[in-house]
C-alpha cells in the first residue's frame, strides 16, 4: 500500500512552505524523502494509496484523563466532556484547541489525550488538500505507547530529546542542565539518534546512539493504529468508514503481512474450483450412465427402434403398441377403469354420466361425502389409479400416466 507521508511545519503553513515528506510503496521500505511544495508533493499510487498528516511531536501536548461513562466515540458530548476535564490543564482556550483521544479509549476508563492548535492544524490541512493531497489519517510523530524509548532529533546547535512509553511522551532541549530530568532508561531501551546530533547525543548521554534518519521515524509513526482526524476534524461517519476499509483493503491486497494469507486463499479458491469441476465431471458422468442404461433397455427391449431421441416417451409408445397388437389390456383402457371405479365406490353410488377421453375416466352425477371421497381415493390407489375432483365430475386416472 503505498503512502505519502507528510510532515506538517511548526510554523503556519503558507501557499510558500516547503513540506518535508516520505513516499513508502508498501508502508515500511522508504523509496523516497525530502522537501517540496505542497503542490510537487509526489502523489501515493495504487489501491489503499493513503496521504498521512504528521503532527511534530513539537506540537503535541499529551493529557491523562478519566473519561466518564456513557459517552459515544465522536460525539459533541465528548468534546464538551474533555473541555471540561482538561480546561485547567490547557494553556489555550478550549475553543483553540483540537483534541483527539487514543485508539483504544473506551468510555469509564482512563485515556490519553492528544491536544494541539486547532487553528495551526486546521490551516496545513486545507493547503494539502488544496494542493491535491487530501490527508487519509493523521498521525502523531510520538505516541504513549510501547516500551520506552529515548530519540534526539533536531540540529547539532538545538538538540531535542524525546523520551517515550505508554507512559506518556517528554520533550526536553538535550542540554547537560535537562539531563536529569529525562528517565533512567533500561538497558534494552532504544537510543536512537538523527545523523546531525548523533554526536552530540552520545557526548552528552555518554552512550552509544543508533542512527535513524526521520523518514525512517516517520514510517513507523504512520504504522500506528492512531487518527487524530476526530470531532469536528473528522469526516462523516459513512465517509471514515469507506476510507479505512480502503486502506484496509489495500494492506490486505498489497501489504507483505498479508502475504501467506492471500497465497493460502489464492490457494483455498483454487482446490475448491478444481473440487467443483472434478464432481460436476463425477456427476454428469454418472448421469450419462443413467441416460446410456435407458437407451440400453429400449434398445435391447425393442429392437426395431434405431433411433433414440426421448428414451422413456419410446419406450411408453412401443409398450403400448405391443399392448394393442397382442390384445393385453391397459390400464388406462375403458373397462379397466369402469372396473376400478366400481369396485371403489359405495354400493348405492352410481354415476349418472361417463366420459372417456386419453386415458381418462369422467364419472358425473356422483355425491360423495369428504369420509366417502378419501375412501375411494384409498382403495383406487391400492389397484394403481388415482380419483380427484374437478368440475363436478370424479376423474379416475391410472397413476403412470400422471
């Protein structure tokens, strides 16, 4: 899934302002970086393409609150709630300030809140997507999350420390002055250093840095589950839901995690088409079978058919041909039916006209009860012929010719 990735400037962001930015083809390998007007900023290709705002971590100011019950994801309510719970913690006015809470909040529990300037945010959004690149999410640059972990970033004259865990995430100028305040890091802790201030770092921290380019930062940042796209920053509801089923879409369609799962299911579509078509093959096999032991019979049962077009329809017509030229009675001849309906009906039942026609036996004039009429029906059926009512008149048929 490729990616721009867009750092979004300090300063408030002009129609002049170079944006720094990282192009990604799948999200982790850097293919590009550098700096460019918002309108040069090269553009994301492919299915689930994504531009991603990056917030500094300059910019961000992280709260710890106790978010109360019953509040929805993204309503008003919230956002009244958080100005409510953060209004003495905020250097700004509420009305200045965009918050967004963590992925994971849940409602009566304690989450992170991320705050920056709305107005400073708001402005280097509309320039991006002015200039054609809308962002998809937007990431911070530093999260309170993970183990944690110390980078320096900046110039050689300003270095910065940024020492971050899921317990929060602190700034501090790297002077020999701040160095107390910053955490005791484990021995297994990160260190990671830009190429500007590698040496200075590891003067001052007297440690051994790694070096990290903040491309390769930003990668990582935007790899996160967190959007600060929320509240009144955020798109409607249906909208957000298409885009991260996009996005999603396209990790699982490009992205290399994905990778044994599309091969496993390329895999699964494959054996069930070849299963389908290996037992329709089995299947109609078996029908020609069926088909082929019919003609079989007509054939061997009369010879003088040469042709076979309908097996069973033959068959029933040299059947009774050989019925006529042999004098063997049908069941569906006359008397054989007078004969069924008289051994069925009651004795003081008769019927007051008859009509014969195909094989079928009308019997009219005849007052039968719904007990007399089931009776009937049950003993013609026990000599093979079926009895129904239609239009006043009892109709008798022999039941293979049904």
């Amino acid at each position: 899934m490729s990616s721009l990735i867009v750092s979004l400037p300090l300063e408030p962001a002009t129609s002049a302002t170079e944006w720094a930015y990282a192009l990604t083809p799948d999200g982790r390998t850097l293919a590009d970086h550098g700096k460019s007007p918002a309108a040069l900023l090269p553009a994301p290709r492919g299915t689930g393409a994504e531009t991603v705002a990056l917030v500094p971590v300059q910019a961000l100011a992280w709260h710890r609150v106790d978010l109360p019950k019953g509040m929805a994801q993204g309503t008003p309510r919230l956002r009244a709630a958080l100005e409510g719970l953060l209004e003495e913690q905020l250097l700004d006015d509420t009305e200045a300030v965009h918050l967004a809470l963590a992925p994971d909040a849940r409602a009566g529990a304690t989450a992170w809140v991320a705050a920056c300037n709305r107005q400073w945010l708001r402005n280097a959004l509309q320039l991006l997507e002015a200039a054609g690149r809308p962002a998809t999410r937007i990431v911070p640059e530093f999260a309170p999350e993970g183990a944690l972990a110390l980078v320096v970033l900046g110039d050689a004259e300003q270095p910065v420390a940024v020492a971050s865990s899921d317990e929060g995430v602190l700034v501090l100028p790297l002077t020999a002055a701040s160095l107390p305040l910053l955490p005791v890091l484990p021995e297994d802790a990160q260190r990671l250093a830009e190429p500007a201030v590698a040496a200075v770092a590891e003067q001052l921290l007297n440690e051994k840095v790694v070096l990290q380019q903040a491309p390769q930062r930003w990668l990582q940042a935007a790899r996160t589950r967190w959007d600060l796209a929320q509240f009144d920053l955020a798109s409607s509801s249906r909208a957000r839901a298409l885009k991260k089923l996009a996005t999603g879409w396209g990790e699982v369609l490009h992205g290399a995690p994905w990778r044994p799962a599309r091969w496993a299911a390329a895999v699964l579509v494959a054996a069930n088409l070849l299963g389908l078509n290996a037992w329709a093959w089995k299947e109609r096999a078996a029908l020609d079978t069926k088909r082929e032991a019919v003609r079989q019979v007509l054939t061997d049962s009369f010879p003088q058919v040469k042709v076979v077009v309908d097996a069973p329809v033959q068959m029933e017509r040299e059947v009774a041909t050989l019925r006529q030229q042999t004098g063997v009675p049908s069941p569906r001849d006359l008397d054989a039916l007078l004969g069924a309906l008289a051994s069925a009906l009651p004795a003081d039942r008769a019927p007051t006209a008859l009509e014969y026609a195909a094989g079928d036996l009308r019997a009219r004039g005849i007052v039968l009860s719904p007990d007399e009429l089931r009776s009937v029906t049950t003993r013609l059926k026990t000599v093979g012929y079926t009895a129904t009512v239609r239009d006043s008149a009892l109709v008798v048929s022999a039941e293979d010719a049904r």
